[in-house]
C-alpha cells in the first residue's frame, strides 16, 4: 500500500511541465561566466537560439572567444583576469 501511494504521488509529477517556458529572449543580454564547456556552452547556445545576445566571460586559457565565434551574431567574449 505504501509503495502504491508513492507511485500515484510520483505520477502526478509527469503531467507538469518540467520546465516552465520563459518569456521571448529578444532583447536581453545573458552572461555566461566561466563555463565554456559542457553545460555553460550549451546554455549559451541555448540563449542565443532563444534570441537573447550572449556575453561569454572566462579565463584566457578557455575557450571563450571559439564559442563566441562558434555562435556568430550578437554573440562576444571577455577574458577576465
């Protein structure tokens, strides 16, 4: 019975979006520090595809500037000390 309860609890949560959707990104600047790599690089370009112009800021060994290069348009890098 216990485990019958979880179940039906843990179900309810598949009918919610997971994510709730923001608004238009056009017109906004989103700053991404640090991670050019991995989750960082995807959000970056997952805000630019969104239609917000994307700021990289990293360190001078990273790969800040091919990942802005990589996104094109509306899109630059920043090397932080």
């Amino acid at each position: 019975m216990y485990l019958s309860s979880i179940l039906r609890i843990g179900l309810g949560a598949y009918h919610r979006p997971l994510v709730r959707p923001l608004k238009q990104l056009e017109n906004t600047v989103a700053a991404v520090y640090w991670w050019t790599s991995g989750l960082g690089r995807g959000a970056a370009e997952w805000l630019h595809s969104q239609g917000a112009r994307v700021v990289i800021l990293d360190l001078p060994q990273s790969e800040g500037d091919s990942v802005a290069s990589s996104l094109g348009e509306n899109a630059c890098s920043f090397q932080l000390m």
